[in-house]
C-alpha cells in the first residue's frame, strides 16, 4: 500500500477512540514497525496532535477525535455505500478496479465493532444479475471519461440490423444502465442529431481531440426513456387493451417496463392498458402469450386474432 494510504490508515485507527501500540499497527497493516514510527512521526510533524503513552497500557491515540464529520461516515452510512457497492459491481461498473479500493478502504478504517456488523450485514446481502462481458470494462471507461470531460469518440458500432459496423464520432452526453445493459446518449455527427448506443455493440472506440459542450440540464435519462416510452397523452387513434385474469398475473403485467407504462385503470381482476394500435402487432402478442391461461383479452378484437396467428404459427413450426 502506498505511503499516503497508510498514514491515512493509521490516522483511521487511532480515530477510533482505541488505544493502539506501534506493533498492533504494524501487523494490521503489515508494514515493519519501524516504518510505523516514520509515519507517527511525519504526522506529528505535519501537525496531527498524536499522544504516546508509554508503559503497560500504552500507545498511540489522537487528541480529542482529531478527524470529525463529515470525514467519517457512521455505521449506517458505511453499511449503505458498501451494499450500494455490490450493486455497482453486479451491474458492470466501469471503475470495478477503484471501487474494490474504495470499499476495502472503508473495511479498514472501522474499528473492531463497525468491522464485526459490517461483515454480518454483508454476508446475507447479494445480488444476482446477467454476467457481462468483460471485454465492455474498457469501453465503459472511456464513455464515462468521455463524458465527465466532453470530448468526441471515435467507434465502429454495429446495430442490430446491419452486418457490418460503421465509423461514427459522437458526443457522449450521458451513460444509462437499463435492462441488463450499459448505453450511451450521445450526439452522432454522422446522423446530426442525439441518439442512444448500446455499448456492448460498440467493436473499437478511441479519444479525439475535439471538444464539445453537453446542452445545458440535459439529461440522459429522460432522453432515452422519453424514446423508449414516449407519452401518448396527446396522440389520436389510441385503444384500450382490457385484460382479465388472477391478480399475481395482472400485477406482473402491470409492473412490466412497457405495459405498465401505458396502465390507464386496475382493478381486482382486471387492467386496462391504453396503446397505439401498431402495438398490437408488434409488442404486446409476445409480452403476454407466456401467461397462458392465467389471463384472458376481452379487447381489442384485433388483439385476439393476432394471439390465435401467432400460436398456430408457433404449433405449426414446431410439428415440421
């Protein structure tokens, strides 16, 4: 551990309020004691009033809790960004390598007590999500110093529709993680205007030395959920989708990212949904055929005969 780092730890431990000896300091942060005698020394020299105890019960200790808040976060706030951690971590966040560091900087500097709830809180704390690809970390990176520093990039990216990618430069304005996966909102230069990039279809990617400036209060999140779920208040020609069925079902669906966003009434047993009717067509046969017969369409007409297509077309693919 650098040398900062562990004159830091030390400042840590005895702002714990315990008495603690240069050998105890030494085996805590293995390091020889006598280069604990150095760091107690330049610290005293840089002014950290440090009291050494000599005798049976002595030590080292700081002189009227030196450090005070906001430095020091307490149990409850420790506990938080160390679960908020494994969030991070389980979502593929980009600085996995600092936040290892971050949270086992915080470990250190408990005392005793904070390490021992600590370690209960987070035994029984998990998260379970898709593991990503590694190869994204260093992509992720550099979107994200692309972003805090608003210079262009330059990516091949390949959408889903086309085989081979194309050159783009954007203008990263913001990082959103939704659904599994990492994007970017960023102006394209080659479409002149902003658009979202997934970035585990970005293949290279590199630095350039233009700068930009991101619009001001703009923000990332509600630009791709504005386009991912845009408001339909305003539009003509929506129609209401009414489903029956169990209620554990219904409110499945009325949780789901897309039909819930277009919930218009519920009830005990039912749930009315008010779309566009290309909708129909596209998303909603598939989002709710897996619920078999735990729920039942009372309308669109139009809706039922899109359920009975796309079932014969499943039975008759699979009976070849």
């Amino acid at each position: 551990m650098p040398k900062n780092d562990n004159m830091l730890a030390i400042l840590w431990m005895l702002n714990s309020g315990v008495k603690m000896t240069a050998k105890q300091i030494s085996e805590k942060l293995e390091i020889n004691i006598r280069t604990v005698y150095r760091y107690i020394d330049a610290l005293c020299a840089s002014g950290v009033p440090i009291i050494s105890d000599t005798g049976h019960n002595g030590g080292y200790s700081l002189l009227n809790n030196f450090i005070r808040a906001p430095l020091l976060f307490d149990i409850e706030e420790k506990k938080a960004l160390l679960h908020a951690a494994i969030f991070a971590k389980e979502a593929g966040y980009p600085l996995s390598e600092a936040l290892d560091n971050a949270t086992s900087k915080l470990k250190m500097y408990s005392n005793q007590e904070q390490e021992s709830i600590l370690s209960r809180h987070l035994a029984g704390f998990e998260v379970i999500n898709r593991m990503g690809d590694p190869s994204l970390q260093p992509i992720l990176a550099e979107l994200e110093q692309a972003v805090a520093n608003e210079f262009s990039v330059e990516m091949d990216y390949r959408t889903s529709h086309e085989e081979q990618p194309k050159n783009r430069v954007i203008d990263p304005y913001g990082m959103v993680y939704w659904n599994n996966k990492w994007y970017t909102v960023a102006f394209c230069h080659l479409r002149n205007e902003i658009r979202s990039f997934r970035a585990d279809r970005i293949l290279q990617i590199k630095r350039t030395s233009i700068l930009f400036k991101r619009p001001e209060d703009f923000s990332a999140r509600e630009f791709f959920l504005q386009n991912l779920l845009p408001h339909l208040v305003d539009k003509d020609g929506l129609i209401s989708l009414i489903i029956e069925g169990r209620s554990e079902a219904l409110d499945d669906l009325c949780l789901h990212w897309f039909l819930g966003h277009h919930l218009k009434e519920r009830t005990s047993n039912q749930a009315i949904f008010l779309l566009e009717e290309k909708s129909f067509q596209t998303y909603v046969p598939y989002l709710i055929l897996p619920y078999g017969k735990s729920i039942r369409v009372i309308e669109p007409q139009s809706l039922k005969k899109k359920l009975v297509a796309v079932a014969s077309e499943l039975m008759e693919y699979y009976q070849r």
